[in-house]
C-alpha cells in the first residue's frame, strides 16, 4: 500500500509540475498576441482608427517602449490566481477601448460635451495632404474642406435674398439691370434743327414749354431699324435708330445719348401746335398711317416707310382714336366722333373711297370703342357695353351681330388671335373674356381690379391640336397673368406683381420674352419661367419724365409707350417728353 502511496504522490506532483511549466510558458505567448490583437482591431479598411495618430518616433524609441509594454504584461499575468484561464477576444477589446479612452481629446470649438474621435478617412494630415488628381482642386483653402461649409461652432453665412418683384420670393440669379445699354432720343424739334454749343440752351430746349408730349411710338414691322413715334406739337417722325451721332446734352453724364436720322411725316400745312391723334403700320411696313387734329380739322395722311406722302383722307369730326389696318393693307378702319356718337369709317388705301357706319348714342368720352379686323371683310368693335361684328362690302358697312356682354361692366379692349379665331376681351371689373367663332364666352376673374392690357403671344407655326395658347393680361392691380385661351379651368400659368399698375406689356416677336412696365420701371421675364425676371430697367430722375398736365387732378392719364423692334433685341419705352431705346440681348 505504501508503495502504490508513493506512487501516486509521484504522479501527482509530477502533473502539477508539468501544468506549473505549461502555464509560465503559454502567458507570455497568449499576452503578446492579446497585444498584437488589441492593436490589429485598431485599424479600420480606410485607416487607424485614432482620429489623430501619436506623433511619430524613432526606431530604437518604438522599441524600447514595446519591450515596456511586454514586461508590463507580464506583471499583469504575474499577479492573477495561477489556473486563470487566457485573455479573451472580449478582453482585448476592452483593452482596444480603454486605450482609446486615454487618449487625449481636444475640447469642442462650441462647448459640446467630449466625444469619441471621429475615424479617419486615411487623410490623417488633413486634405492637403492628397497628391492625386482627387485632390480636390489644385488651389486648396485654408481650412482644408473640400466646399466651404461651416465647421462646428462656425455660423454658417447669410444668403443675399433678391427678389423679382415686390411681394415675390427669394431668388438666387443675379437679375441683369439694362440702365446702362440705354439711348435716348431727343424729341424736341429745337435741339435737331438748330444744334447749340452750350448745354445750358440744348437742356432748356429739351425740357422746356416747346418740348412735345410723346403719344405713340411703333417700330416697324420687319425692319430693326425704323421706329417711328408721334404726339404733340406736331411730332411725327420715323427715324434711324442704326446712324445716331450727336449726343443728348440732357442726358450727358447718365447714359447714352443720341440723336439719329429722322424723316418728319407732317405736311407743311399742319399747324406746330396740332396733335397726332393715332398712328399705325401696315401689315408689311410698307406705309404708315397718321391721323391729326390741327385746328379742329382732322385728316389722316399715308406715308412711306422712307417719308414719302402717299395719300390723304379728311375727317369729318376730329380727333381720330384709332387706326387699324386690314389684314391685306387694302384698309385703314378709323374711329372719330361724330355729333355725341360715333363714326366708324373703312378708306381705301389705294383709293379716296370710303365707307361709313354711324352710333348714334355711343359717346366716345364717356366710352372709348377698340376694334380688330377678324377677317378681309368683316371687324369687330367694343367699347363699354357694346361688343358687335360689322362687315364692310358692296361700298357699305353693316351690322353682322351683336353679343351679350357683362351686366354692370364696360369694356376697354378687344384682342383677335389669328392663330385659333379666338377673341379676348377685359374690362373695368378685373374680367378677362375669351370668345369662340359661335359666340360663346368663357370668363376669368383675372384681376381685383380694372384690367389695363391684352397681349396674344406671337407665334411662328400655327399652334397644334390640343397645344396652348397664351394670352398675357395687365392691371390695375400691379399684377400681370399669363393665361392658357385652351383650358377650361380658368387658372393662370403663371403670374408676376411690380407693384404699382400695369401700365404696358409686350411680348417679343419670336414670344420668348414679355415686358411688363410701370409708370417706374420695365421687367422682363422669359415666357414659362416667370419666377424670376430676367432683366430689369428703371427710369433715373428726369424732367422729361414729368407730366405736363396743366391740372395735376385731372383724370386724363399720361400715355406709355412699349414696343420691341423685330428681332427683340431692343425695347422702346416713351412717355411724356422721353423716348428711351433699351438694349435688351
């Protein structure tokens, strides 16, 4: 028994021999490769996960400091109850963490509590240190981001709101301002025919009692560089606007001015202080219509585009209120005054024939008519309460039909579309009607004021079955809409405010632009992007500007002139005793 004691003892104390070895062997190995691990989870697939690495030293220093960190370890392993088991995955990864712990962190520009370090992207010296071609951009910024967006703690700068108008919304594109490509020509008959050297007489002639109110202004209608203009004392001029060569001493020092060849389409008979009272081009351009009232006599003269009299007409009654031209320029429809009522008359350019039609309880005054040719033959008339069809034929000119209009509202303008044999109406009460070849009225309740202006969109190809035709209305409301004639639904597709009342819209000829003006200013926006006006033009403090109206309450209202050559190229604005050409594109 003792024997086999003995044995056993043996046998015993040698395994726990053996396990002592095993175990004084296998720490070291298992703590160094804990460390190896520790430090391998450390990096991520785009870099160390440190978001700032230890500053770099040399070899003998890494060295040193790694056999530190082993006999570290072994102290560590050294002191735990012998028979522990080896250091765990989990282990090491508290160990990654508290390591990461220690670390130093930098306080947070904007007083946040400390966070972990963020990991790094593999640019540890930052975006200057990239020296491939994704390096951003070959002129780096200072702070090394790639935008400059604001940091943490850094306020983020202020955009520059610029709007298109009052009460519209913020916008981002910078709106071209057209002061600067602006020529002014000189009306005043003075400063043309006998030049002066000093600016004082030139500036005195200009803005003086002899200075003419401006009433009409129409570029021709295929030449660029005809535009012909009319109004008081006897202006009627077609001028070159292509040759300008004196200066406009009234404008010198604010904008181009200039003062161009002209031809004076007035007879020598006309009295200097008759007025022209309508004026008109003909389809082609070929002539030009003047109605003037001098004396209390009026005539309507024809003109060639170069100032060449063709013909004149004499009018019963001045003064003539409207010239329209009938689709083939075969003749002129005129609307004048005629004891209370109203006489419309058809001549005939090639010809001294004429044809008349009489309302006797139509009061111009009161009720000014408009008028459009729908066909050769036949033209409509509106005014007030009135809206009929007249046909011209067999040398006389009778009533074809007449339609029911608004109860309470009266009429100012009548609008013919050639392109869908649509008409468009508007009135004082903010309507905008739109009227078929059968007589049917569609309304819209465009404005919350009286409407001051109709405009068809020009097209070059005959419209589609199905597509839109785009009708353009102004008011007095400072608004301006821009309507489908096709949709049933009455809504606009888009809308524009300037503020004060609309006093002119015009659409260029290709219909890619519209002009809207006000008694200040003209913006222009591009058709079907309407949100944002691409150009902008305001008239800079002039004496011209000014009305010379005799009684500052009266309700007479000054007449504004718009118009765009037949390129859109340029816009001509007129009023009162100034005619601007705007260079737009």
């Amino acid at each position: 028994m003792k024997a086999k004691l003995g044995c056993s003892n043996l046998a015993r104390n040698l395994t726990k021999w053996a396990l002592t070895l095993l175990f004084s062997v296998q720490v070291p190995r298992d703590a160094a490769a804990a460390t190896a691990l520790a430090e391998a989870m450390q990096l991520g697939i785009f870099g160390p996960l440190l978001a700032h690495p230890p500053h770099q030293k040399d070899e003998k220093e890494q060295q040193q400091q790694q056999t530190d960190e082993m006999d570290q370890d072994d102290e560590a392993e050294s002191e735990t109850v012998p028979g522990a088991p080896a250091t765990s995955g989990g282990d090491a990864e508290n160990n990654r963490k508290r390591q990461i712990d220690r670390q130093p962190q930098a306080p947070l520009l904007n007083g946040s509590p400390a966070k972990r370090p963020r990991l790094s992207n593999g640019y540890e010296n930052g975006v200057d240190a990239a020296t491939t071609p994704m390096e951003l951009d070959q002129n780096h910024h200072s702070d090394n981001h790639a935008y400059p967006s604001p940091q943490e703690g850094e306020q983020a700068p202020t955009p520059t709101p610029r709007t298109d108008g009052p009460e519209q919304g913020t916008q981002v594109d910078k709106v071209e301002e057209l002061a600067t490509e602006t020529t002014f020509i000189p009306l005043c008959s003075g400063l043309d025919d006998a030049p002066t050297s000093s600016p004082t007489t030139a500036l005195a002639r200009i803005n003086g009692e002899s200075a003419p109110v401006l009433l009409h202004c129409q570029w021709h209608p295929r030449d660029p560089t005809i535009l012909a203009a009319a109004g008081t004392d006897a202006l009627a001029r077609i001028w070159n606007v292509s040759r300008g060569a004196t200066t406009d001493l009234a404008s010198a020092g604010h904008v181009n001015g200039a003062s161009p060849d002209f031809h004076a389409v007035v007879e020598e008979d006309v009295l200097p202080r008759a007025t022209v009272t309508a004026m008109a081009w003909n389809w082609e351009g070929s002539t030009i219509a003047i109605a003037t009232d001098s004396d209390s006599k009026a005539r309507i003269d024809l003109w060639s585009h170069e100032g060449s009299h063709l013909q004149r007409f004499e009018v019963a009654e001045p003064p003539v209120i409207k010239l329209r031209w009938s689709p083939t320029s075969a003749a002129i429809l005129g609307i004048a005054p005629d004891n209370g009522g109203t006489l419309i008359t058809v001549y005939e350019a090639a010809t001294t024939n004429s044809m008349t039609y009489l309302l006797p309880r139509h009061d111009l005054d009161s009720e000014p008519l408009d008028a459009a040719w729908i066909s050769e033959s036949e033209f409509l008339i509106g005014g007030g309460d009135l809206l009929m069809t007249l046909r011209c034929a067999d040398g006389k000119i009778t009533e074809m039909r007449t339609y029911d209009t608004r109860e309470g509202d009266s009429l100012t303008q009548v609008q013919f579309d050639w392109r869908t044999s649509l008409v468009a109406t508007c009135g004082e009460k903010g309507f905008v009607d739109i009227w078929d070849s059968t007589g049917k009225r569609r309304e819209i309740k465009a404005h919350c004021d009286a409407v001051t202006v109709l405009a068809w969109q020009p097209l070059q190809q005959p419209p589609s079955s199905g597509d839109e035709r785009l009708l353009a209305s102004g008011g007095e409301d400072g608004a301006i809409f821009i309507w489908n004639a096709l949709a049933p639904d009455g809504k606009a597709k888009c809308s524009m405010t300037m503020g004060p009342p609309i006093v002119a819209l015009a659409f260029t000829p290709d219909g890619a632009f519209i002009a809207g003006a006000t008694s200040e200013r003209i913006l222009i926006w591009k058709v079907g992007d309407c949100s944002i006006p691409r150009a902008s033009w305001s008239r800079a403090p002039h004496p011209g500007w000014l009305s010379p109206r005799m009684n500052p309450e009266s309700d007479e209202e000054d007449e504004h002139c718009l118009g765009w050559d037949a390129t859109g190229h340029k816009l001509a604005y007129g009023v009162n005793s100034r005619l601007a050409i705007i260079n737009f594109r």
